[in-house]
C-alpha cells in the first residue's frame, strides 16, 4: 500500500500492535524532552524506575517554565533537574537557553525520528518530519528507561495546501484556519499530515507555528514533509549531516483529507476563551486593547520578532497598550541583538522578557481587569493568564504588532506594503548553554531541596467504588481549570500534598476541601474533558485527594492516559441523558470492578442517591486495564519489570 509519511515512520518505529486505527500500538521512541514543570515528576519517577543511564538516543531537560524565582522552589528545582541530567545521561538546557520546543526544533529535532515529550507542544518538532508526540512525564520517564510508548493507532488526516500566503497573512492563520473549521476536538485521534504544492512556500519556523499549535486541535500530532525547506533550515543551523528527505508516497491513502488554498486565506483571530473560537479578523476590528504580547514556543522566532520590529519601526506603541516581547530562545536573542531588531523594539517601547515560556503560564505580564490582550500564543483557556475574567485573543505576530501600534485590534494590511523578513541563511550557533552529561555518574550527587517531596504512589482500586460525585463540569474543560498553573501555583509542582490544594479552585474553591472531608469521591465531566497541557499534576493531585473514578462525555488524550497512568478509572457515558441525570452529591457505586473491566468494555454504574443505574464504557487495553488494577504504571511496571526492555 502507499504510506503516508506518518505510517512511514510508525512502520519503522514498530514493537507491537497492528497498525490498524484506534488499535493499541507501541513504537521506539530515539529522543526525549522534559522542561521544568513537569520534569522534576518525570526525573522522580525515572529514578523510582531504578535504571542507572537513559536508553534514547538523546534525552534532553530544559528549564523554561518556571522562571520568576519569586521563592527558592524553582532555584532548587533548576539544581535537582542539573544533577539528575549530569548523573544519568540527559543533556541539559540551563535556564536562559529558551523555550523547549523552540529550542529542540533548532537544534536537536531530526527528519524520521521519534520524540517524546512531557509537553503537549512536543509536536513543533513535526516541522522537520519528526514525529513528534506529547504525553505524561511517566511516559516519557518510561521511554527514557529504553522502554516503547504505547498509543491508539492515529487515523491520518492530510491537510492539503493549495497556493501561497498573500502578504500579511501567515502561519498563524492557517493553523486558526483548521481550528476554526475542526474546533478543540477535531484532532482527537488523528495524525495531522501537511502535504499539497502549498507547503514549499513554507520555512521550518512557520511550519513549526502550525505542528506546535496542532496540540489545540487535541490531534496526536502534525508533521511536515522533510524536504527543500528542512533542507535549507537544517544547513542554516549546522546540522545538515542530520537532514534527509522523508515524505509520502505519491498517492498515499489517507483516512481525512482536508484541503486549504492558501490564496485564499485573510487574517484570523481566536476570540476569548478557547482557541477555536476563531472568527475573521474584521468581525472583532476596532476593539481597544489594553496589551499585547508576542512570544511564547509558538510565534517567537527571529522572523516573528523582526516582522514586529518593523511593524514598529519609528513609531512608539499606543499609550493605552502594553507590549511584551518574548525571544523564544537564547539563538533568537542573540540574533535579535546582533541585527538591531532588539533596539528598534526597545525603541518602539517594547517591555522584553527572558527567553522563557513567561506570560504565556500565567509567570507575570497578566493583563489588567477587563483589559483585552492580543497574543501571539497557542491557548487562551480562561484565566489562564493569571488575571480572572480575563480576555485574551490569539492572533499573528502581524496582527499583534499593528494592534499594538493602534491601540486598537487592527487589520495589518491596512499598514500598506508588507513588511518581508527573510529567513536567515545562517543561525547564530552557540550551544554552551547545553550541559552535556557527566562522564562520571558515579560522582554526581542528586540535589534536592525542601520542596521537593517524595512521589505519591497510588494504591490498586478497591474492587467496589462507591463515592460522591464531588463536582459535575461542562465541556471542554481544560487541564488549567483542573489543576491551575500561574505564578502562585506552578512552583508546586514538585509537592504534590501542596499543590493538590488547588485542584479545580478556578471552578470552584472548595473542591479540595470538599474531596479532603470525604475521602475522595469521582468527577464527572463533559466532552474532551482534560484537553490542553500534558501536566499530570492534573491526574497526580485528584489521586492525591482520592478521586477514584472520572465518568465524562470524551476526555482528551493525554489526560486520559495519565488518568490510567495514576490509577483513575476513566469512564465514558454510553448515553448523554446519563450524563444530564447525574448531579454533584449523588453517591455512585461501581460494583465489581476488577472482574467487570476485564470481561467487558461497559460496566454498571449505581446512582444510590436517585435509586437509579447506568451504563459507561471504558477504551482500555488489556495491558491498561493490568495498570488500572495494579494501581498505576509505576506500580506495574515495578511488578511486571515491564518498560525495562531495550
Ligand atoms: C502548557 O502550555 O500548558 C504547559 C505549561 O506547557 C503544559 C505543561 C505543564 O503543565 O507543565 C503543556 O502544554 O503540556
Ligand atoms: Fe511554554 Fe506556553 Fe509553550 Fe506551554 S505553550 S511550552 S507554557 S510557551
């Protein structure tokens, strides 16, 4: 049969399973990424696993997160994550160095490799015909350990682009394209493939815009051909001996085909507070804004920031707004620097940050109340800025920069002639701020500092489940409204008791109080429940507080393996009008557990408080269902010894 690209390199990447989708496969995985906020727990669970050296080809630890330092927590967090890379093989990314994906794309991602990661933005590294995956930090610390990472068998969507961008519209635009026209959920279970004649006129950091922000669209991941373009960019960064092409068959078969012409697109904006919430840009014009910031791993290449710079150029930022500006690496810094683009921006009144994931994790810059924020990032999930209430739009570095200009949101091309940054034939290289290994493990001393506590362990699920309902949400609720993450919050991380106070405060504040005083209890969520961040603090603290089970419309992929991954019992309603019945305080009961979920894939579930019953369905493998029952993945991998094997 024709392979697309993705079944090329699955097919390459095979250990077990049939390629048949919505089937449990394994692949090898060659490279891993951690960054900061979630790293700690994945190195934690690595060192439970007892495994002296990684087993990847390359595992990389980045600290980028967790930067303010307004405490000790995220210093000592930074030493732990140090030694740990020194002692047991992982290269490590010194805070400063930059934002992880944006990093990895310039100087680590390889053409027909696997990466993954403990960020669900892994996939920007689809941009170089990686493929690319985000998942929990226990996964991940599991393929660290050599072992394979397991998954449903993806469908394969080609996204196929016709044409090129007419000035003003770009990357950005595209990728709000598809979310406008699949939402949040259209990606579930997918590969998203790019192919067509369109995706020529596209450099690697643009392309990376689109794979990074395939996460929005709860898609397994994206991925671009290798070819010209990687080429080009992988010479630009000294690394062309890595590159080679890689690309579908002609006529490969695909399950989706969705078509783009490129011609034909106009500048888009995701309104407030979900990122398909994206209508054209002339429907929201005029709108005062109070800031605008450009950056994060999405928009915050050389490109990006020197196409704001000459937005700019001259011409000071209008006095209601607040600019903030972001380098996404130190690479892009330095060349910000050297080319005077960083002056001209400072000029034009520009507040610039660190290379660091900052305002976009709520870390400073949170807009003022009621204060419209344009952002160049991936996710406006409410509050997620660390203002409530807040009002965040997500849009091209073209839009921001004239919106910035004008005080207003603004259509760049009524600027007048486009502004043309050309993609450097050269990257300013310097990896010193890349620690390798040390060559005598041995003589390396983990440090840990006081907020670092040890890992919770889950205990296997009793055989009936009976609790409270604690809370009932809508759809599409995220991992930010789950477990929140912000300045207060995020240098918890490490401290499970800690952070777990937290859990779900942004809905309501008295969950964990409420789950405290009984025990524990179960969730009930509506469609893609859990979509957003890989952050398995968002399994790890309910575990902590008790939650036993989740019974929700669908959840989102990688929460709901990190649910399975801490010994929660995900469930589905079979029937929407159960999920309408079911109220918060109702007692349910799920009798028999551990023989129901072997024998079937549907189980009863006891309303005791309505006297009532219905059915939920759960997606589990068998080997998953051997994890749930053990009580989680480390527990099983400790009784199986499995996810040890090369
Ligand atoms: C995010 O964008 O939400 C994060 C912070 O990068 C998370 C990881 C985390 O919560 O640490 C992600 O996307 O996976
Ligand atoms: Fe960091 Fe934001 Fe990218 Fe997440 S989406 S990795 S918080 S910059």
């Amino acid at each position: 049969m024709r392979k697309s690209l993705t079944h090329k390199i699955i097919s390459e990447h095979l250990v077990s399973g049939e390629m048949v989708p919505g089937e449990e496969i394994a692949i090898s995985i060659d490279q891993t990424l951690t960054q900061d906020a979630t790293g700690t727990m994945a190195y934690l669970q690595f060192e439970a696993m007892g495994i002296p050296r990684v087993k990847t080809k390359l595992s990389v630890s980045y600290v980028d997160h967790n930067m303010l330092q307004t405490g000790f927590e995220n210093a000592d967090d930074h030493r732990f994550l140090q030694s740990i890379a020194a002692k047991y093989g992982i290269y490590f990314s010194r805070p400063g160095n930059g934002i992880c994906h944006q990093v990895h794309l310039e100087r680590f991602a390889i053409p027909g490799q696997t990466l993954l990661g403990s960020d669900s933005h892994t996939p920007m590294s689809g941009a170089l015909g990686m493929l690319a995956i985000g998942a929990g930090g226990l996964d991940v610390a599991v393929a660290m350990g050599g072992g394979p990472y397991y998954l449903a068998m993806p469908r394969v969507t080609l996204v196929r682009l016709k044409g090129r961008l007419r000035p003003w519209v770009s990357a950005k635009d595209i990728i709000l394209e598809l979310l406008r026209r699949l939402t949040v959920k259209g990606g579930t279970g997918k590969v998203i493939e790019y192919g067509g004649d369109g995706v020529a006129s596209l450099a690697v950091p643009q392309r990376g815009t689109m794979t990074n922000m395939g996460a929005e669209l709860g898609a397994t991941t994206s991925i671009f051909p290798s070819d010209e373009q990687s080429r080009i960019f992988m010479r630009a960064q000294g690394r062309v001996k890595n590159w080679r092409p890689l690309s579908a068959d002609p006529d490969a078969k695909y399950d989706e085909v969705v078509e783009i012409d490129l011609s034909s697109l106009d500048p888009l904006i995701a309104k407030p507070s979900n990122p398909d919430n994206v209508v054209p840009l002339k429907e929201v014009e005029g709108i005062p804004v109070a800031q605008v910031a450009v950056g994060s791993c999405n928009n915050s290449s050389y490109v990006d920031l020197a196409t704001v710079a000459a937005v700019l150029k001259g011409k000071t930022v209008s006095p209601r707004v607040s600019l903030a500006v972001t380098p996404g690496s130190r690479q892009v810094f330095t060349m910000i620097a050297r080319s005077g683009v960083l002056t001209s921006l400072v000029r034009s009144g520009a507040r610039i940050l660190e290379s660091s994931c900052g305002p976009c994790i709520g870390m400073g810059q949170a807009p003022p109340s009621d204060g419209v924020s344009i952002r160049t990032f991936n996710r406006n999930f409410p509050g997620r800025s660390g203002t409530p209430n807040d009002k965040v739009y997500l849009a091209s570095p073209e839009v921001a920069a004239a919106s910035a200009l004008t005080g207003v949101i603004t259509d760049p091309r009524k600027l007048g002639a486009p502004v043309v940054i050309e993609q450097p034939k050269r990257y300013l290289l310097d990896d010193s701020m890349i620690i390798p290994p040390s060559p005598e493990p041995e003589k390396v001393e983990i440090i840990r500092g006081p907020n670092i506590k040890p890992l919770p362990i889950a205990r296997p699920p009793e055989d009936i489940i009976r609790g409270q309902v604690l809370i009932k949400v809508g759809d599409n609720i995220s991992t930010d409204h789950i477990m929140p993450a912000g300045a207060k919050v995020l240098p918890l991380r490490s401290n499970i008791p800690a952070i777990s106070e937290y859990v779900f405060t942004r809905v309501d504040q008295a969950f964990p109080e409420r789950a405290k005083k009984l025990g524990g209890g179960v969730i009930v969520g509506g469609g893609n429940y859990g979509q957003g961040s890989s952050r398995e603090h968002a399994a790890l603290a309910p575990m902590y507080l008790g939650v036993k089970a989740v019974v929700a419309r669908s959840f989102a992929r990688i929460h709901w393996a990190n649910l399975v991954n801490f010994g929660i019992v995900p469930l589905t309603f079979v029937s929407d009008k159960d999920y309408e019945r079911v109220e918060q305080g109702d007692e349910l009961e799920i009798p028999d557990l551990h023989a129901a979920i072997q024998k079937s894939k549907r189980l009863k579930v006891k309303n005791l408080t309505k006297g009532s019953e219905f059915e939920a369905e759960h997606a589990l493998s068998e080997r998953q269902v051997g994890i749930l029952l053990a009580g989680g993945l480390l527990n099983y991998i400790r009784a199986s010894g499995a996810g040890r094997s090369a």
